[in-house]
C-alpha cells in the first residue's frame, strides 16, 4: 500500500474548472465512503477549498482514484485530466508539507488553509477512513507548518484575499465610508472580509446568510444588520459593494436579477467580490457595463504585490521541509515490516505454546524438572534456528548477502563461526 496525492488546485486549472470538482462540506463524509469502496484505495481525505481539491490517499494504484474523482462530478475523465496532477510517495509528503505550510497557496504563507486542512481530517476521522497511514501524514504536517511559522518569516507582511478587496473597492469608490456593504454568508471569509471592510466604516453593512441565527451573530459583531437570502431579490438594489463566499452549489446571484438591480439603481455602479468555489455569482455579471466583479483568481493579482518580501523565507521553509520529509519516509519504510514482524512473532509464539505443553505433560507424570528444562529449552532452540539455518545452507555462494544479514539479525561478531 502507497501514499498519493491526487489534485487540481489554482496553478493547475482556472477557476471554471476547479468549481467543477469542488467537494461541498456537507457531501464529504459519504464522497470518502464512496471512494474507499473501490478496493484499490484503503484510506482517503479530501481538502476542498476555493483554491484546490485534493485527494490525499493510501492504496495500491493512484488510477482508481483519478477514476473515480472524473465519475464522482459526472465528467468524462479526458476533461479533467490535463488540470490533474498526482504525487507519489515522497512527493505526495513534501506536497502536504507545503501545503500545510502556506508555501503552496494563492496567497503565499497564508494561515487559512492549516485549519482548512485540520477540518478535512476531522472529515475523514468521523467517515473512518484516516487510517494508520495517512493520520500520520496530517499530524506531521500540522508539525511542520508550525515550525515553518516559528522559526521563518513565511507569514509576514501577508496581504490577504480580504485586504485585497478592499483595495480594488477604493479603485472603484472614492470612500468605502460613503458606501453599503452586503456580505452574503457567515463563514470565516466573510467574517475577515468583514473586518476588513468595516474597519473604512461604511455607510450601513448587511449580512445575508441562509441560517438567520448565525447572520445576525455575525452581524451584532461587524455593527450591522441580517437579512434572509429570499430578500436579495429585493435589497440588492441597496447595496454598493457586495462580497459573496457561501457553500452554495448554483449560483445565489443571477444575471437578471442583478439587472434588474442596477436598473433601479439608476446604473451607479456596484463593486462585487465572489470568493466562492463553486461561484455564488454567475460570470456575465461581469460582462455588464455598471458592475465589477472580482472572482479568487482576479484577487491574486492584486495579493503578490506583498510576495516578495517574504521571498527569502521560502528558502528556509523548504529546507525545513525536505529534511522532514525525509524523517517522515523513514517513518513509513517502518510500516511495511510491520506484517512480517507480527508474522515472526505469531510463529515464535506458536513454537513457545506447542513445546510448553509438551513439557508440562512430561512433568505431570514426574520426569525429572532438570532434564525437562534442558529438553525444553534444546528442543525451543532448535525451531527458533532451523528456518535461518536451513537458508543459510541453501545460500548460492559465499558472495550472497544472507550470511551478513543474518549477522546484523543475530548481533553476531564479525569473527564468529556458525556452530562453534
């Protein structure tokens, strides 16, 4: 059984093709179970974020999961496979390392997608299908991203994707402080972009989220208001600056009704972010003459402006990274002598058991203990010796390796001779 990595993430493959393969969170769980039916894949988590979707898992062949991947999205293989890329063991741990890290990520050094990771393992520990093998990859690379962001200045002067919308705001506004803001969703970009925007004091800010409850918890922290996702037909016409990440499937924001918007607003132009993967707002709004719509991959322009002060950083991330790499492989060599290690123990246990009782009978019916004991002892010896023995008397010639192994099994010195 192997390690593989098996993607498709923002250096691969444009946005319209990444949202095609994106996993919503409530569908994880029984897309892992879905995959570890395939019998070639024994272990499995999937790290879906608006920037990749990863497959990290352990089994016999990484086709399978490729397979399965293209059939789980109803897409012909053929279309998805030029944005694929797979790793195999040891560059499937330094990917997750890296991505860990933030070294691997739009905005480089971001802290995000640690937790975002953390989430997918807690994912595929409540479907059960973690595993021996890849729990100790994710606990590692929790490990090595937390090395990374104590001992290198990988994360400093980031400019984030929050951060960022806001500058291509103040392209288009003269003042965020004489705008409204909707935010549609509740999650943790919002929640930054928030910050964020609120930070200029905007006009009026609104939260849109489909559970109530936790808009108007979001809303009481930022200042502003919650407003049910049914009224976005009627509000939007309010709002200046609309910024949208939601788990929602299809779009939230069509074409006409964002006609219809800007019509009632007179055509004054509204600024628009969608951070969403799938897309919450459908791409021709862009094309229309009064909106400016920013997806992910738009913001990355905007935030590698700050990459190169952290440049030098990335040096001594990575060297931090090969060496546990290296440390983790070790690790995995290990478990492939597990079965055989468990075997030789089995047999030296059965041998113990069947000449136990062999000399437990003899001292029930009062041969001497002393010469049972010498009986016993001889006769446990001899099955513990006669496998190694026997191979090594079928060794080829004297250039074969086993009498050497052999050797370093046994701690035999150098100068020993078998059968003195």
């Amino acid at each position: 059984m192997a390690l593989f990595t098996l993607g498709i993430n923002h250096h691969t493959a444009p946005l319209a093709v990444r949202e095609q393969i994106a996993f919503q969170t409530d569908t994880v769980q029984q897309a892992l179970a879905d995959l570890t039916r395939c019998q070639a894949v024994h272990e499995a988590a999937i790290l879906s974020t608006c920037n990749r979707t990863e497959v990290y898992f352990a089994g016999d062949t990484p086709g399978a999961a490729s397979q399965w991947l293209a059939a789980y999205h109803r897409l012909a293989r053929h279309e998805i496979e030029p944005y694929l890329y797979t790793y195999p063991e040891r560059e499937a741990v330094r990917h997750a390392f890296r991505v860990a890290s933030g070294l691997d990520s739009m905005v480089l050094g971001e802290p995000q997608i640690l937790g975002q990771m953390k989430e997918a393992v807690r994912a595929a520990e409540e479907a059960g299908t973690l595993g021996t093998t890849l729990h100790k990859l994710f606990q590692h690379s929790f490990a090595v991203a937390k090395e990374v962001r104590s001992t290198t200045a990988i994360g400093a002067n980031i400019v984030s994707m929050a951060a960022a919308a806001v500058r291509l705001a103040e392209r288009i506004f003269e003042r965020i402080a004489d705008q409204k803001i909707l935010f549609i969703g509740a999650g943790e970009m919002i929640e930054l972009c928030a910050t964020h925007f609120c930070a200029q004091q905007p006009r009026h800010v609104a939260i849109a989220n489909r559970t109530v409850e936790r808009g108007l918890m979001l809303a009481d922290r930022v200042g502003g208001t919650a407003i049910r996702l049914e009224e976005l037909g009627e509000r939007l016409p309010q709002f200046d600056i609309v910024v949208s990440c939601t788990a929602s499937p299809l779009p939230i924001l069509g074409l006409g009704m964002v006609e219809r918007a800007i019509k009632v607003r007179r055509h004054r132009p509204m600024f628009m972010v969608d951070l969403a993967v799938p897309r919450d707002i459908e791409f021709e709004v862009g094309e229309m003459d009064d909106v400016f719509l920013y997806t992910v991959d738009d913001l990355a322009q905007v935030v590698e402006s700050g990459i190169e002060s952290r440049q030098a950083a990335v040096v001594d991330a990575e060297a931090i990274i090969s060496e546990r790499v290296d440390g983790f492989l070790r690790w995995l060599a290990t478990r492939g002598t597990v079965p055989i290690i468990r075997s030789l123990r089995d047999a030296a246990e059965r041998a113990r058991r069947h000449e136990m009782e062999h000399a437990l009978k003899l001292l029930a019916r009062g041969d001497d203990p002393a010469r049972v004991l010498d009986q016993f002892s001889h006769r446990l010896t001899n099955k513990f010796l006669h496998a190694p023995t026997q191979a090594l008397a079928q060794a080829s010639d004297g250039r074969d390796e086993l009498p050497a192994l052999v050797g370093r099994l046994f701690h035999l010195h150098p100068d020993s001779r078998l059968g003195e």
